[in-house]
C-alpha cells in the first residue's frame, strides 16, 4: 500500500486537466469581471457626456433668459435677471441631461437632485455683460454587474463624477453689404407694387422721363392686363376694367408701361421714385434698411464687453458706397473697416432711413443717373476688399484676415450680403449679349453659367463666415413683363408658372425654367439660378436665407446676427 502511494505521488500524467480544473473559476472570474468593466466604462462614458451637454446646455439657457429680461421695456433689474438666469439654466440643464442621457440598458441615475445642476453668474455679470456664467453638473449613478454578485463583491458599482462650463465671449466683426440698386426700388409688398403700377400708367408732363419706360401699356401678344384700369389714377377707362384705350387727364401725359419701380433718376425727385414717396408706398430698399437698424440696435443690446463688436455698413450697385465708418466725415480721409462706435453706425443709417427722415428731398442713394438701375457685385466686393473705387480713389484700407475673437485687435469677422439677386451689369458678366447679366454670370460657384470672378470666395479666405440674404420675388400683378415680347429687364417671381423663357435671357436667370434645367420641366421646389449662385456665395447651407416680405427679412437678419455672436462655451471639467 505504502508502496503504491509513493508511486501515486511520483505519477505526472494528466496533470494538465488538474491544473486547468484548478484554474478554471479565477479565469471565469476574470472573463466575468471584464464584462461588467466594460459595460460599466461604456456607462460612463454616456452619463459624462450627457453631463458636458447639459453644462453648456445650462449656460446657454442662463445668457438667453438674462439678455432677454435686461432688455425687456422696462428692462428688470440685474440682480432679478441673475436670478431668473441662474433658475433656467439649472432647470434647462438638468431636462438636458435626462433627454441626452435616455433610458441606459445597463445603468442608471436616478434620485432627487441628481443630476445635481448649479448655475452662477461670474462676478462681472452686468448689463453689457450676459455671457459670464459659470455651469456644474454632479452626478452619480449606479451599474449593476452582471457577475460580481457572484463572487461576493458589490451588488452594485458607483458612477460619479462633474462637469462645468464657462461661458466667455469673442470680438465679433460684423460687416454688411446692402444691395440699393434700382431693382430694390420696388414696392415692399404686392399691394405696394400695383399702387406703383396705377400711379405709372399716366404721368405727369411735368416729370423728369429719363429712363422711364415709354413703352404702351399693353402687350400686342397679350393685350388683356392684370392691371384692372378703373384704378389706375388719372385715367379715364370709361368704368371698364381692361380698358387699355383710355386717356390721361390733362396734364398726365399718355399711358406708359405699368412699373412696379420707384426708378430714381432725378436728384429732385421729380421721378417715380418721388411718386412713390409722395404716395406713402414704402419700398424694399425700406425694409432692408429697417432691418439693418434692428441689427446693430441688436448688437447694442448684447454687447457681453466694452467695445467688443464693430460694425461696418456698405451699400453696394455699380460699385460700392461705403456709408459707416466715414472717413471722410470724421476728417481722416480713408476709413477703416468696422468700427466699435455702434451708437455712431446707427445714425448713419438712421440718416438714410426715409421713415424717419420725411422731408429729404434728395434721398442718399447713387443711382440718380439715367443708368440710375445697374449693379455690378463683383467690382463692388473687389473695391471693398482693396479700398479703392473703381476709378482709383482710395476711400479706405484693405480689408484684413479674420482673428480668432480672443482680442479686440483680432476678431471673428463675418459679412451679410442682403441682395435681391439681380446682376444688372452685362459689363461685367461672361455673355456679351446678356445685357443684364445676373449674379449667375459673377459670383457663382457651382452655378449653371461659368463663374467670373467667384468673389465670394474672396471673404472666405480671409477666414470671414459669409451669410447671404437673398430677397426673392413676389408673384407679378402684371404678365405684361412676363412675356417674349418685353426686350427690358421684367421684375421676377422664381415660382411664376407656365412662363415662356425664350426671348428673355435674364428671365432663365431669375425662375426655374427648362432652359437652366436641361430641357426637362423644373420640379416645383426648383432653386433658380440665382439662388443657386447666392447658396453657393454663402459659407454653408444653414449661412443662406431667403425672405420678401418685412417681417421675414428682419427674422433672416435677426437669425444671421444670433449666429454670428453666439456665445463661446468652454468645457472646464
């Protein structure tokens, strides 16, 4: 027995399968544990990201609700708007972080308080100064592992942690180029248009005719107008609405085309631009200059730091008409790009608001000429980047690179180019027989005809986000100017049907038709040319709107604006 014991002691075979067998449960173990530590990480990582979000959610909550209440009329007090600040982006921050974090398989943070979000202003929160807030967010959840109960550790593993944020602020530029060629001398609404159309018809003999269109005011094609004649004033339709046969009354002279354009062409305006002032119709160069006073009253308004953003405001149609900063003005001579003077910028354009200046017998506009309708964008992008005119002149410095925001001397730099599209300068297009070339022939990047210049990209390279605001078309009262017949630029509506493009090169420009579609019939959702082209001027889809009316053009900039000086959040955990 003693004999077989020590040979039983001796014996190596299988050793192998007993040495496994011994292995196997801490192997388990291990295979066990490094399930639940990835599952657990896995948590971990959804609950401090859905923390991050709901810091800056938080924040962002605070300095909306702040700047909203400061600048309520009357505004509340500072010490009220902190308060109310703080409570929103507390509660903004914690419903952030419940929508961001959903339903995890594995984990959970539950319980009152937890999230645990606490938002403060810094202690140079003023009312020039929303955006200093600070944002924490403490946590703690809970994984329950799989195969740790087993081996008699924990029930449960802890997942606790912060985030924060803080909000700090970027000098911002701001520079705007606001169309005021003849064509956004049309009437602001459709109603306005057809007050333009039945005050055009007869004139009076006394007017200054340059340049207005002396055309009958029918269509031999298509004699039967959408302009109903009982209207038109100072003409004698006999009470019949399609009476396009009557007379003027004395002193009016013999009816002219129907024009939905306040053209200005005489410096006394003794012209259909003084018409239309005298007769309280208001005009879409009008709306863009009321918006443009909105946006720096904004920029007043939500100024985080002194002197943090500048503005520059530049009117543009042959050739671009710096009209804030003024060198001239301040006895400099050459002005600088954008200045921080915001009170200064909007009286400049307060100046040439007609609204509040009635009784200004010359408007502020330099089109009065009897090429009073031209537009030239890329010779008014390339003088405003060089700070020449087209004839030599400097009036001011070039323009210079985008800076990071950090500093007065280097801001962020942004440029809102409000136009309604229409090129009006053949001189500058790459078809010589396009006597109005449009903005596809200049600026287009991606456009159905070549592009000349691309200038657009001009900004982008200096690092300048680029919005663009294109004003379209309202749909025409009058198909007098939608036909073949009409040899002169007609006012557009890119969605007017059924229009027949053949003898009109701007009109293929202007609307979706067959002849920039590749023969096919456009779908109804076609983008023009035009539009085409200014989407591709602009830095992104989202930097591109489109608006016609008043209170969609004042939203478009107002939503430019909000994006240009968005408030730099900054994770701090």
């Amino acid at each position: 027995m003693i004999v077989q014991f020590r040979r039983l002691l001796h014996e190596r075979k299988a050793a192998i399968a007993i040495i496994f067998a011994v292995s196997l449960v801490p192997m388990a173990m291990l295979v066990g544990l490094s399930i639940d530590f990835s599952f657990y990480t896995q948590a971990r990582a959804q609950i401090t990201l859905a923390a991050d979000a709901a810091a800056t959610h938080a924040i962002r909550a605070a300095t909306e609700t702040y700047t909203a209440e400061i600048n309520e009329n009357p505004p509340l007090s500072a010490a009220t708007a902190i308060a109310d600040a703080d409570m929103a982006g507390e509660a903004a921050g914690a419903a952030w972080f419940s929508a961001q974090l959903g339903k995890l398989p594995t984990a959970s943070v539950s319980g009152s308080n937890n999230p645990a979000v606490t938002v403060q202003s810094n202690t140079n929160l003023s009312p020039t100064n929303p955006a200093g807030f600070t944002a924490s967010v403490a946590y703690t959840g809970t994984y329950p592992p799989f195969f740790d109960p087993l081996f008699a550790s924990s029930s449960t593993w802890k997942i606790t942690g912060t985030a924060g944020a803080l909000s700090t602020y970027s000098y911002v530029e701001i520079l705007m180029m606001l169309d005021n060629s003849g064509s956004m001398d049309i009437g602001a609404t459709p109603s306005d248009i057809t007050k333009m159309e039945d005050l055009s018809v007869c004139l009076p003999s006394t007017m200054n005719m340059t340049d207005i269109n002396s055309m009958g005011a029918y269509d031999e094609s298509n004699p039967s107008l959408n302009v109903n004649m009982n209207n038109v004033l100072h003409y004698n339709s006999g009470g019949n609405p399609n009476n396009i046969s009557g007379k003027c009354a004395t002193n009016y002279t013999s009816p002219k085309s129907p024009c939905g354009f306040a053209c200005h062409t005489d410096p006394n305006n003794n012209d259909l631009y003084g018409l239309a002032r005298k007769n309280g119709i208001e005009l879409r160069i009008d709306v863009v200059i009321s918006a443009a006073e909105n946006v720096i009253s904004s920029m007043q308004a939500n100024e985080q730091a002194p002197d943090q953003f500048s503005v520059g405001v530049y009117q543009f149609n042959t050739d671009i008409s710096p009209l804030f900063p003024d060198g001239q003005a301040s006895g400099t001579g050459v002005n600088p790009e954008a200045s921080t003077n915001l009170s200064a910028a909007l009286s400049a354009v307060d100046a040439i608001d007609y609204s509040k200046n009635p009784s200004m017998i010359t408007p502020i506009l330099p089109n009065v000429a009897s090429s009073c309708c031209e537009t030239d964008f890329p010779q008014s992008v390339n003088d405003l980047l060089s700070g020449y005119y087209s004839n030599g002149t400097r009036f001011g410095s070039p323009i210079t690179a985008a800076g990071s925001g950090n500093t007065q001397a280097t801001p962020q730099k942004d440029i809102f180019i409000v136009t309604d599209g229409m090129e009006d300068s053949g001189s500058s297009g790459t078809t010589t027989n396009r006597e109005n070339g449009e903005m596809t022939s200049t600026v287009a990047e991606n456009a159905t005809y070549p592009s000349n210049l691309a200038v657009c990209k001009n900004f982008k390279n200096l690092g300048f986000t680029v919005y663009v605001l294109y004003i379209d078309y309202n749909s025409l009262p009058n198909n007098y100017y939608m036909t073949a017949d009409v040899a002169q630029t007609p006012y557009f509506d890119e969605d007017y049907p059924l229009v027949n493009a053949s003898g009109i090169t701007t009109q293929e420009d202007a609307e979706p038709t067959s002849v920039t579609n590749g023969g096919n019939p456009p779908n109804a959702d076609a983008m023009s040319p035009d539009e085409t082209a200014l989407q591709s001027c602009a830095s992104s889809p989202s930097d591109f709107y489109v608006a016609n009316n008043a209170a969609a053009i004042s939203t478009a900039m107002n939503a430019m604006l909000k994006s240009a000086l968005s408030t730099t959040i900054r994770i701090t955990r």
